[in-house]
C-alpha cells in the first residue's frame, strides 16, 4: 500500500535527526518558518516505489511451483530482486497463467526501479484478471512516479469501477490529484475514503496536510490529524506530520512527545 511519504530505513539515523531537529528549534529564532517549508507538497514523495500490496492466492498448486513461488516470495522480502525473477519465470513456466507469478515478478522490476519490465508483468497480470485490484494499483504507481497522470489515474478509476469497496483505489486517485495539483479532487478522493471506511488513518491525515496550505492551515491540521490518531493510533506518520505542525506553532514539547510516538511505533525513520 502506498504512503504518504516515503521514510529512508536507515536505524542508525534516527537518533541523529533528532538531535538536529532539537538543536535547531533552540538556535534558530526563525524556526517557525524553517519548519513550515516542510509542509510544501511539492516537496513530500508519495510514492515509495519499495512497498507493495500483498496478492492473496491459493497455495493449491504443484510442488515444485508451490516451492518457486514461497522461494520467489522469500527472496523479495530479503531483497534479493534478481533471484526473485528467476524463481516467479520459473513458476510461470509451469503455470502460464497464474496471476499471483506474474505480479510479484512486477513487483520485483518495480522495487529495482525497472518500470519497462514491471509494466510488461504487471499488464500480464492484469490481463489474467482484469478486476483483482493490486496489479492496477502497483501499476498506476509506477505511471505516477513517471508522471504520466493520465495513465496512473486510468489505472485508479478502474479499480474504483471494479472494486467499489477498495478503499486504497480511491486513496491512490488522491495521492496522485494531489501531485499533479488538483487539490479539490484530492480532497474528494480523501474524503470518499473516510466516508468508506472511517479507521483509514491515511487518508484523513492526507486532509490534514491539504489544509496547511491554507492561510492558519497549521492550527486547522491539528484537529485533522488528532482524527486520523483517533482512528489509527498506530500509524506513525500522523504523529510525524502533527509534531511538525505543532513546531511550526513553537510546541515544542508537544512536537517531541509526537516524534517520540513515532519512532515507537517506526523505530527506523530518520526523520523523527
């Protein structure tokens, strides 16, 4: 599923930024301003090209696909990409026409930034069946890195057409109004989500960043993103966004009792 915000894995920065976002706040008279040009949406990534959706499928298949496939499943969580492919091309020599093969080979293109050939298997996949969600997702995704927005929202509407119940189609169709700048539609997308399923963290903590752009959009955040912390407590990017509206309002121990919210529940984002 994709993320507002793409946070760096790196355990051994986390304690670092701390300490400078810290330092920051008691030498720079100005930081109010410093802190509020994070709030540029122009600025944030909404897409990190290293999360996936998971395809559930049934294991009913062969021996010898059914240990490719768990092999191929195996190597994508330990990052070994290449391997991967080899596993999903031997699945896919067995059975041709098994979808969950097919996506995963994508997903492993995709998370070594080789859109062409994640294209190609994804298209297949969704070829095989045209209303399973995540293929469509995985490749509006990889057409909004692209910035070809026309395609990535083709990919969203479809899925909204098919899956009127898939909350994360109509969160995707938002993230990307929001990167091409159509904020009203982003807004009704975000919105939609909420009215589908009200514990969607995401998309309310995404109304949360809509309105900072507004003339005292800061304080108006704030209520959002205490919604979006009531509906998901666990979702560590609302408290990084709302520790960061509370520094802009010169909160300090309110944006570090956030932050250290965060990392509890994210121990590895640098930024907190």
């Amino acid at each position: 599923m994709p993320n507002l915000v793409q946070f760096p894995k790196s355990a051994k920065m986390q304690s670092i930024m701390c300490i400078l976002f810290i330092c920051l706040i008691s030498v720079n008279s100005l930081a109010q301003d410093n802190f509020s040009r994070y709030f540029n949406l122009d600025r944030i990534r909404l897409i990190d090209i290293q999360d996936h959706e998971e395809l559930p499928f049934q294991w009913n298949m062969t021996g010898p696909v059914q240990a490719a496939m768990n092999e191929g499943l195996n190597n994508i969580h330990e990052g070994l990409f290449d391997k991967a492919v080899l596993n999903f091309d031997d699945v896919i020599k067995q059975e041709p026409s098994f979808q969950a093969a097919w996506y995963y080979r994508g997903i492993s293109y995709k998370k070594q930034f080789k859109f062409k050939e994640a294209k190609e298997s994804l298209l297949k996949a969704i070829r095989i069946n045209k209303k399973v969600p995540q293929p469509r997702l995985e490749l509006g995704e990889i057409y909004q890195v692209e910035k070809n927005w026309d395609k990535a929202i083709d990919e969203f509407d479809q899925i909204n057409i098919d899956n009127k119940t898939y909350v994360k189609g109509f969160y995707a169709r938002g993230l990307a109004e929001v990167e091409r700048g159509k904020g009203i539609t982003a807004l009704r997308m975000f919105l939609k989500c909420e009215d589908m399923d009200k514990t969607f963290a995401p998309a309310i903590m995404a109304r949360g960043l809509l309105e900072v752009r507004e003339p005292n959009g800061v304080t108006k955040a704030i209520p959002i993103f205490d919604k979006a912390i009531a509906a998901d407590s666990s979702f560590h990017e609302t408290y990084f966004w709302r520790g960061l509206a509370y520094m802009v309002l010169n909160q300090q121990a309110k944006a570090l009792a956030d932050w250290n919210r965060a990392l509890k529940y994210f121990p590895t984002n640098p930024l907190c």
